[in-house]
C-alpha cells in the first residue's frame, strides 16, 4: 500500500477546513459535510475552535483514495498558530496551499509558499471559493505567478466566477494551450527539456511526456500545478484528487532500516499521560519495544540529546480510513500515536535521528507577556500548567523571572493569548490576567571580541581553560560553533559541554535578548586529567569535569561579546491593508506616525491596497486605529519580514539567572 503524508496549507479563511472536509466526503469517510460556521467539522475537534471557526491545532485524519492511502494534516491558518504549522513541515511528503479566488493572494500565503519552496516540498495550489461574488481566478493566476513563484501551470479554466453556477473544467493533456504552456514552464527549468523544445522536438509536446515530465518537476518541487474549484459545492474537487494521486509524490521509507521517526504534535489522554503523534520514515516500532528519544541540540531543556536510553511504548494507534485504531506495529510512513514515552516533546527522534533536519522555518514568536493568575494560590499551579502547555506548544518558550517572580510566555499575537487564557481556564481550572505585552527583540554582535581564561591561573576558579572569539555571521544562520584547537586536544564530553554552554548562554546577551547571527570559535582548551587515589577511586577535587567547562564558559562567552559589542534588533511586519480610497489621506499618515513604511499604493475603483512596513509592536495599536481611520471598511494583514536595528535607546530585559558579568566580579572578590 502506497502512503501519503499531505499538509493543508492556507492564509486564515481561505477554506481549508472546508476543503478538508470535501477531501473527506469524496472519499467516502464521512456521510455529511461538517461547516465551520454551525462548528461540526472533523478536523476541529477543540471547543474553542468550534466557538471561534478557526483551527488552532494541527488534527490528521486519513483516507484511501484509489490504492493510496492518504494521512491529510489540517493545519490552522491564523498567522498565531504559525507553530502548528512549523512543526508539521517536517513530516509531508507534499501539500496543498488553498488560496481564496475573493482575497488572492495574501500575507500568510506569501510566509507558507515562500517556505515550502525553501524546504522543497511538493505542492499543488487550489484556488477556493469560486462561488463567492468577487471570485476572478485569472486575477488570482496572476498573483501566484507574481507574489508566490512563476514554476506555475493552470491545470483547468474557471467559469461562471462569483456565482453559484461557478465551475471548472480540466484541461485535458493534449489541449493545445495546456500543452504550450506546461513545456514553457517546464523548460524554464530544465536545459534538456528546453533544447528538445526549441529544436521542435515533436515528442515533447505528446500527452504522456508532459505528464511524465509535470509528475516529476512536481515531486521535486520545481513546478506547482494550480487548480481551482469550490470546496463548498464541490466544483473542481475531482480534478484536485486526481492530481493529488497522479502529481505528489507517496512516502519512500525503507521498512527494514532502523526506527526513525519524528514527533510532530504532543497531547495528552484522560489520565494526564503523554500521547506523542509521530511519522515513521523507516523502520517500525512495535508495542513494548525500547527505543531512545534524541532531542535535537539546543532546543533546550535538561535532555538534549538522547533522552533517556530506552522509553518504553505502551501504546500504539495508526491513522487508516478516517479512524486510528489500535495496532500492534507502526512502519515506514505510517503516522502513528505512541503512549508510554514520558519524556517527549516535540521535534524528538523516535530512534535513528535523520541527518540534516532543520527544526526551524518560521520567525520565532515576536511576543512576550507576563501571565499572572486571579487567585495568588493558583501561583504553582499556573507553573506546572504552562510547562505542560509548552510540552504541546515548545514555542510557547515558558521563562521565570527569578528577581521579579513573574511568568513570561512567548506569543505569536492577541488571539493566541486569548486561547491560551481559555486553555488555562477550561483545562485547568486557573483564572489568569496578562500584565504587560512587550516585543521580543535579539541581539547582533557589531564587531569581534575574544577572551580567555587559563587554568590554574587567578582570578579563574575552574579546572578548565576556555577561550572564545566571537563574530557576526550572515543574517539568518543563527549561532555557529567551530573550533580554533586541536580536536584532540580535550575529551570530546568537554567540548560538548562548551558548545551546548555557549547556546544556552547566548539566548541572554548583554541587553538581555537572545543572540543571533553569531559565530563562536574556540580560542583556548586545556583540563586536568582524570586523578585517582591509590587505591582506584576519583578525585573530583584535582580532575577537570565537564561542569568546570559549563561554569566557565559563560565568563568567557561574555566578556568577549563586550567586547565585540552587539545592537538590538526589533521585529518588522510586512503588511497589506485595504480601506476605502477616500479614506488614504487619513490610514497613511497614522501608519508614518505609527512608524510604518508605506512602499506600495494602489486604488482599485473605490477601494486601495496600501502595503509596507511596520514594527511589530504598533501593529496592535493599529489594528485598533483602523476602524475610525477606515469606517470600520479596513482589513489590515501582515506577517514578520525582517529584524532591523531599533531607532532610539536600545530596550532591555530582565535576566532570568545571574549575569555572568557580574558573577565574574563576584569570583575575583571571593578570589582576593
């Protein structure tokens, strides 16, 4: 049985629940066709998704479709729940982007293909709600091409747009004006392709040629096949399932290799135990077999690495023809739900960790407030019901501040903090208020710094030598660590030690934000060999350990990142706003005031497109400004763009631990 591992992708209220749920129905899993409206679909199984009409959890459902058998993930659309999504990246096999025929293409659609493109995902694009009034695919054609990727062929022609009559017909393979533009698009990005094609190859305009040859660009994500339809009457539903079958690529996992698999979604059961939803991609996992979780490096926490040496399933059940029943086995592409596996979370490797994953695709969360409970009781309580909540949500990013004695909680925007206020009520039972929203920023290092500490030399307390340069790397690569001494020179547990110190120390620079686009170098090593008495036992007070190497390391890390210097960066959204023309003279002053970059104006007849910039923390008050500057006509979209230096002061952060600055004055007092 062949599998496939399909995402739904699509900016809020384009339709992709809906077009879930007519995937469903034509494939007979479900009798009747649930609505977001009356909050009866599959997939939004959560009352408050159900309440709101939006998907805030990533839900999977599958089905057989003409000996495939299908696993779909429904993923919310909201800008806010972009973690959802991130995490569900890394388990497709392929993806259909909804686009709606009214909107067009908009913020969120921009943020997903740009990133399925980078991932090199295949992906077919459905172009929804043709019924609607305003429908206008060609329109929409047209800005895919533009906004989105060129590498795109119209697989059928709408009709009857924006009103209930609203349909469309495939192209068959050998219509004429199909086949010219399929071998174009497909030339742009194949030479042989190309020169068959400008020599007059009869045969690379045959039927069969250009389907082979659109089956492949697609599979490797270099073409994107667009179709159109209505996921609500059901028009162009028979031509996105045929290409669906024919045009995306089935999972390729070796079922005899060693276990590996990814965790992608953590919930929990009715008696508090942990139920990870993971995708096999070779291998399998049997009931009560004893498998190590590897936790990918620096994503935090005490279990980076292998977590645990063997967590032991108690619990299997596979996703097959729209129920999850209870299996002995999960094999190379299946996706299954494992209990017994205390420790996960997610993005943790069930077995043999695959090389090269990325585990971050998205902006990180440009939000922090501070979560205060109703009744002062609910204190530790609201502790241990965050942790669990950034089980299921790591981006949640859950700190203390030890000083202050508040909770701080990473947020994508406002609608995420209601729902999280809502989980807290409803699941918990703890009333909670939000003190004060701030925007996160990072640091950038200006320049080079170094700096060293020797063993055995004052004011160094330690039984390790460390040196450290530090440096700006490219923007987006993040922290990198790299040594400047001989690998030989330590035993490898201390140079894990100082790598991992080196990350950890870096999510607090010298403004108290996170560090990024860095490169770290190791200057200096030195220990002292393992020591023993004579008759054979350790001497931990004249042998290096690793934790001499974590104590030290963010001395060092610190006094060089002084000296390099670093700026902070704020977060920018990129926006699109639509108001009533008459109204431009009042909605582009207060986005200047607002501290927006209006780069784009267009007037459409009665209406104007304004798009642009603007720091992430006025958004929210513009979104407030909006309805009197627009008489409550504008609609305003955006999405993180870019980090750029903060004009002004540089803000600060408290420190949720002792500055390693001010320990290492401490040491020198304690030292004299």
């Amino acid at each position: 049985m062949k599998l496939l591992n399909l995402g739904i992708l699509a900016h809020v209220d384009a339709g992709k629940t809906s077009l879930t749920e007519r995937l469903l129905h034509t494939a007979g899993v479900i009798d009747e066709i649930g609505s977001v409206d009356a909050g009866n679909t599959r997939t939004d199984s959560l009352d408050l998704e159900r309440r709101r009409g939006i998907t805030i959890k990533s839900a999977v459902v599958s089905f057989e479709l003409d000996g495939v058998t299908v696993n779909l993930i429904d993923t919310p659309g909201h800008p806010d729940f972009i973690a959802e999504v991130e995490r569900v990246l890394n388990v497709l096999d392929g993806a259909v982007l909804v686009v709606s025929a009214v909107e067009g293409v908009q913020a969120q659609t921009r943020v997903l293909m740009r990133t399925l493109r980078r991932l090199r995902i295949p992906t077919l694009l459905f172009v929804n709600k043709l019924d609607r009034g305003g429908a206008d695919a060609d329109r929409v054609y047209a800005e895919i091409a533009e906004k989105l990727t060129p590498a795109v062929v119209a697989m059928g022609r709408a009709y009857d747009q924006g009103t209930p009559r609203a349909g469309f017909v495939a192209y068959e393979p050998d219509d004429e004006a199909f086949a010219t533009t399929a071998a174009e698009v497909l030339a742009d990005s194949d030479d042989a392709f190309l020169a068959a094609y400008v020599d007059g190859d009869g045969d690379v305009l045959t039927a069969g040629r250009l389907r082979h040859e659109l089956a492949a660009r697609t599979a490797r994500a270099g073409v994107h096949p667009v179709f159109a339809g209505s996921a609500i009457t059901g028009v162009g539903i028979d031509a996105l399932v045929a290409g669906i079958r024919d045009l995306l690529p089935t999972a390729d996992g070796d079922p005899d290799a060693p276990a590996s698999g990814e965790v992608f979604k953590v919930d929990r059961g009715p008696g508090g135990e942990k139920i990870a939803y993971v995708r096999m991609f070779d291998g399998s996992v049997h009931l009560r077999d004893r498998l190590p979780v590897v936790r990918p490096a620096g994503t935090g926490g005490a279990a980076d690495g292998v977590d645990a040496p063997g967590s032991k399933v108690t619990g299997i059940q596979v996703f097959e023809q729209g129920a999850a029943p209870t299996r002995p086995v999960v094999r190379a592409g299946q996706i299954g739900r494992l209990t017994g596996l205390a420790g996960v979370r997610i993005g943790d490797t069930i077995g043999v960790p695959r090389p090269g994953r990325a585990t971050h695709h998205f902006a990180p969360p440009t939000l922090e407030t501070v979560v205060v409970p109703v009744r002062r009781s609910d204190k530790g309580a609201l502790h241990l019901a965050l942790t669990q909540l950034a089980e299921q949500d790591p981006l949640i990013n859950l700190r203390q501040d030890d000083v202050r004695q508040e909770l701080y909680v990473s947020l994508y925007g406002e609608v995420q903090k209601e729902v999280v206020a809502t989980t807290l009520a409803e699941e918990y039972g703890i009333e909670v208020e939000f003190a004060r929203t701030s925007v996160i920023c990072v640091e950038r290092p200006t320049g080079k710094g170094a700096a060293f500490d020797l063993i055995g030399t004052d004011p160094n307390p330690y039984f390790a030598t460390v040196g450290l340069r530090v440096e700006p790397a490219r923007p987006g690569s993040g922290v990198s660590f790299g040594l400047d001494v001989e690998l030989g020179s330590m035993p490898p547990a201390f140079f894990t030690a100082v790598e991992e110190t080196v990350k950890e120390t870096l999510r607090q620079g010298l403004c108290g934000w996170e560090v990024i686009d860095i490169a770290v170098f190791m200057t200096h090593s030195g220990y002292y060999a393992r020591q023993s008495h004579s008759h054979g036992t350790f001497d931990k007070s004249m042998s290096s350990t690793a934790g001499d190497f974590r104590y030290l390391t963010p001395l060092v890390l610190m006094a060089a990142l002084r000296q390099a210097g670093t700026v902070v960066y704020e977060p920018a959204h990129r926006f699109h706003l639509e108001c009533p023309a008459d109204t431009l003279t009042a909605v582009v002053p207060a986005l200047v005031r607002l501290g927006g970059v209006p780069d784009s104006q267009q007037v459409r007849g009665s209406g104007a497109v304004v798009e642009g910039e603007i720091p992430a923390a006025r958004v929210h008050e513009l979104q407030q400004q909006l309805p009197g500057l627009t008489r409550g006509e504008g609609m305003l979209d955006s999405a993180f763009e870019r980090y750029q230096p903060v004009r002004g002061p540089a803000p600060t952060r408290a420190r949720t631990d002792q500055n390693p600055l001010d320990r290492r004055e401490y040491l020198r007092v304690v030292k004299r």
